[in-house]
C-alpha cells in the first residue's frame, strides 16, 4: 500500500473507478463567468465515462464547449474518521447522438435539481487520483491553533 506524504492511501486508476462506481453524489467544478463554481450532482460511472442529467445552466455549458472540468466524490465516515475521496479532471461533453442517448437513457442517474435534466453530460477521466484514510490512521488528531511568538 502507497502512503502519500500525508499518510493516506494512494489509489490507483482502478480503485479510483470502483469507487466512482459505487456511490451516486458528486461535485462538479467548472467556471461561471470567469468564476470558479461548484454544482452537486448525481452521477453514474458508464465503463470510465461519469454520466451526470442535468438542465441548462454552468454545467451543460461547460460541456457544450468542451471544458476542462473538475469533478469530485466521495464518502465519508466522521465518527471513525475514514474515508476516501477520488477527484476527476477531464473533458466535459453534452452526449448528442441519439444511439447514446438511447443507451443512456436508462443509465441510474436521479436527477440532482426537481427539474431540468433534459441533457445529459459526459466527462472523461483523463486524469484521476484518489486518497484514502482509514479509521485508527491517526487522522483523528485534533488540529492545535498555532500561537504567535
């Protein structure tokens, strides 16, 4: 097992997908107005494609002119302080072609928003990595305020 500096676990490529694969709550980060933002939004892993409904907004915006986006999940547990996080970076697309979106259509997504998933978005993984940390890791340290001298 491969410790970061930090003495979490490094994932690999394939335990990043595994667990994208398994949870269904995500962030995406992306740019508004030259602003960087942040959008929850459910998700599903297709292959090691991440599938996300969504209606017109930052989102479908950044996929309709190909973006660079960032996207983020992962889970977890703050009584036994563990956990493990997986962050994406990759291009964002609407999915168009109707043989996809045939095939997508009954991909489990629930939509994030009550309405307005009528396009869906893909993003590629290009780049991922992924950190873990398990309970008795001693991540359950609290934090000490530094004093000035």
């Amino acid at each position: 097992m491969e410790l970061d500096r930090n003495g979490l676990e490094v994932l690999d490529r394939t335990e990043c997908l595994h667990l994208l694969a398994r949870a269904t709550f995500g962030r995406v980060a992306t740019t508004a107005s030259a602003l960087p933002t942040i959008l929850p939004v459910n998700y599903c892993l297709d292959g090691d494609t991440i599938i996300i409904r969504t209606g017109e907004g930052a989102k479908l915006d950044a996929a309709a002119r190909n973006a660079v986006v960032a996207f983020e999940a992962d889970e977890l547990d703050s009584i036994y302080h563990a956990g493990w996080s997986v962050v994406v970076t990759g291009i964002a697309r609407e999915v168009t072609d109707p043989e996809q979106l045939t095939q997508l259509q009954h991909a489990p997504v629930r939509r994030w928003a009550p309405r307005g998933d009528g396009c869906v978005m893909a993003i590629s993984t290009a780049v991922i990595s992924g950190r873990r940390i398990l309970p008795g890791s001693g991540g359950e340290q609290v934090i000490k305020a530094r004093t000035s001298p």
